[in-house]
C-alpha cells in the first residue's frame, strides 16, 4: 500500500511538472493576432533563418592559404634620392655645388613574375637615385624602373634574381564585390610581409582625379603602398596605394588600384614603353553641383551624357547630349567613376558596347575608344583640341590646336574657335605639344601666343 501511494505521489508530481512546463514555454500568450478586431496593432513577419549561417562569420574565413601563398611574393623597396642644399653662400659666390644629402624612402612591392618584374606605386620610387629590393628571405637586389604612370600611381621595375622567384597572378576586380574578405599584405614600418585583414567597402571610389579605386578597412600603414590586396582565394585584386587620414596613420579606410587596371598599364609599359590611353569622348557633370540638381540629374542611377567631344568614339557611335549610359560590355555602370575605371582598362583602337537609355528606350552602340583628342592647358586653363580634317581644310593649316573652351578670365579676347599655331615662336602640333609649352610658361615677363582665326589671318597675344 505504502508502495501504491509513493507511486502515485510521484505521477502526480510529474503530470504537474509536464503541466506547468507546457503552460510556461508552449502554451501561446494573449495578445493581438492577424484575426483579432484589434486592427490598431502591428503584425510583423519574422524570419526564423538562425543568425548565424555556415561561411558568414569571420572564424568561418580561412586566410592562411592567401597569406602563405602572399607573403613570399610581397617585397620592401628601398628609395634613396640626393636633395641638394638650399643654395649656400659659397655656391652663390663661387659656384661650389653642395653635395646632396640622402633621404630614404620605403615601400612595398608586388613580384608578378619568376624574373623579377615587380609592380609598385610611382609615389614609392619617383626621383630615385638608388632602389633596392629586400625579399620576404632577407635577400637584397638593385632594382631598375622600367616605366611609371603618375596618373594611376602604378610604376613597374625589375630586378635580377638568380633563380626563380615566387610570385602573384592578377586576377580579375571586375569580380570583387562588397563586403567579401581581403587581404592587405606589405611592409609598413619596415616590418617585413605583414598581413591585414578588412572587407571591401565600395568600389570604383573617386578620389577627385577621376580614378577608380577599390576602398577596404584592411588596416594599411606607411609603407604598404605598392603592396597586394588580395582575396581569400589569394589572387591579387589591387595594388595598394593610398588612406585618408589627418595624421597620415591608418584610421578606417584605404585604397587600391584595381587589379585590372594595373594590369593593363604594366603590360603597356612592357609592350609599348610607355601607357596607351584612350577614352569614349563623353562629357558629364559633376552630380554634386547646383547645376545638377537644378537639371534634375543628381540622382541618375548611370552616367549622363552632357557633351560629346568632336571627332571622338562617342560622336561617330552616335551617343548624344542626354543620353544615359547604364553600361559598358558587361559591367554595371552605376557612376562616372564605373566608366572611367573600365575604361582605363583598354587601350586605342579597343571596341566597348555601350548600352545606354536614351527617351525611355534602351540601346546597344559599338563605341571605339581613341586617344584623347582635348586637354586644358596650364597657366592659362583654356581647352583645346587636336585638329581634324575638316579643321586643317577650314583653316588652312596642318599646326595647331584648336581652342574649344575659355574660363571666364580670357573670354573678352575672343579666343574661342582659333587655332593656337605657336608659343613663343616653339610651333605647336597636338595636346601634348601645347601642354607641355604652357607648362613652361613663367610667372615672371611675358609670353607671346600666335594664333590663327577661320579667316587666315594671325595675331598675337601677349599673356602675362
């Protein structure tokens, strides 16, 4: 008997423990549902998917693979230039030249071949006197510059190992997206190979010089500059380059150069010696400006066609004033920023499908990229352009540029329309000619500007 009741106390016990486990944890509350008279409450959808999936958190990432193959590939590059004094009283009086006083600057660099071809920044190796290369072994080689490109920051230079050398493929930025894992890898502090981690934060990011840059929250300091972005699969994507920060330490963001873009400009530099540039000819305006929003096209998703420069790509596809380009090939162009960057991947003479929106209808033109046919000279920041056929028969000269555009400065004289033939009597032939002659134009005297208007006749100028 006492059995039977120790036995029911304890049924008893665990019915009321499997009840009030149902009434506290499964039993639903009161409260408002989607079918109650109550409509004044808010009904909200939750999703049940857990917080956390497989390969999205960071001890899912695996970036030992990308360092090792990284490290090996990444070297310091040492720069030794000779400043000279500031002009001391015995070299006043008697001519006795001050020698030069050595100032290092450091960096890293990117081996992209076994031959030692190694991609860095200009900034790294401009006026060098001297550059050695230090590998991830300790290893010291003299190194030569093969060729630079201020525009992107990219210069290429070479060294002589003894045997082959470890090294990075590029692999394809088109392909990066935001948010996925890089790697930074350089010498920053003269530390040798260090490794950050970071995300990419945004893509074709314009720095105010129209260039296209990958943006990170790697960590990179002085002395990354010319090291590797990589991915976690180790394929190069970027050449480090730049951070934004007051103190000129690391404080959340820095830059890369596409991994395409390099690309293109070392093998220019290779093939022809120097960089083939080469644009559609499209003029657009700044989308931050009161003149944009005052058009209404400060929110265009793509790139407004403003202008078309004469005898360019754009002109002979036919682009026109308000067309909106959405993309090119197969890339997205979302802003300027996109177009110039893919653009900076091709050379003269390449061919890009367009695809644009033009009074609601979208359409593909074939679109030849050429060599720039207009710059804005120095000093006096007028714009001119190559001449094309019809300009040499209209005016009847095979010299010059011609001038399309005048700041507000120098626009009583008449200048545009006319043909800069010469500047102080040094003839002009092309954009390079005339930027290169106003560069030397001094602040001090005066310069003579020959011109010539659609009429025959010239004139000089006399600019001060």
């Amino acid at each position: 008997m006492k059995r039977f009741a120790g036995l029911f106390i304890v049924a008893l016990l665990a019915g009321a423990t499997t009840l009030g486990a149902y009434k506290l944890f499964f039993e639903p509350r009161g409260g408002s549902y989607a079918g109650d008279s109550n409509d004044s409450l808010p009904v909200f959808a939750t999703s049940h998917t857990p917080a956390f999936t497989s390969g999205s958190g960071i001890d899912e990432a695996d970036f030992t693979m990308a360092a090792e193959n990284t490290v090996n590939a990444v070297v310091h590059v040492k720069n030794v230039t000779l400043s000279r004094g500031g002009g001391s009283l015995l070299e006043f009086l008697y001519g006795y030249e001050e020698r030069g006083r050595p100032q290092v600057g450091t960096g890293s660099g990117v081996i992209i071949s076994p031959d030692g071809h190694i991609v860095t920044n200009n900034h790294v190796i401009a006026r060098a006197n001297q550059l050695t290369v230090t590998l991830n072994n300790n290893r010291t080689y003299e190194a030569a510059v093969i060729g630079t490109d201020p525009n992107t920051d990219i210069a290429l230079i070479k060294i002589d190992p003894d045997r082959p050398l470890p090294y990075l493929a590029f692999g394809d930025s088109d392909n990066v997206r935001i948010g996925e894992w890089v790697l930074a890898v350089g010498n920053p502090f003269n530390l040798t190979s260090t490794v950050t981690a970071g995300i990419v934060s945004a893509k074709a990011r314009d720095l105010g010089r129209n260039q296209s840059f990958i943006q990170t929250d790697a960590a990179v300091n002085p002395g990354n500059s010319g090291g590797a972005l990589v991915n976690t699969n180790g394929d190069l994507i970027g050449i480090n380059t730049a951070i934004t920060s007051q103190t000129g330490s690391y404080i959340g963001y820095s830059f890369a150069v596409p991994s395409n873009i390099a690309r293109k400009i070392v093998e220019d530099l290779l093939e022809y010696g120097d960089v083939q540039k080469g644009v559609i000819g499209i003029e657009s305006p700044n989308l931050n400006t009161r003149y944009a929003v005052e058009n209404g096209i400060d929110e265009i998703d793509g790139v407004y066609v403003e202008g078309v420069e004469e005898d360019s790509g754009a002109e002979r596809a036919g682009l026109q004033h308000g067309d909106i380009i959405r993309k090119v090939d197969d890339i997205r162009v979302r802003k300027l920023a996109d177009l110039v960057g893919y653009i900076s991947t091709k050379r003269p003479g390449d061919q890009v499908q367009v695809t644009l929106e033009r009074e609601g209808e979208q359409q593909v033109l074939p679109v030849e990229i050429r060599e720039r046919q207009t710059a804005v000279v120095p000093r006096m920041g007028v714009k001119v352009k190559n001449l094309s056929e019809k300009d040499r028969e209209r005016y009847g000269t095979d010299i010059g540029v011609k001038i399309i555009g005048v700041p507000e400065t120098y626009r009583r004289y008449g200048l545009e329309g006319k043909i800069i033939l010469a500047v102080d009597d040094e003839e002009i032939r092309d954009i390079e000619d005339a930027r290169n002659l106003f560069a030397k134009i001094s602040r001090y005297g005066n310069t003579s500007i020959t011109l010539l208007d659609e009429n025959g006749e010239k004139e000089r100028i006399i600019f001060q």
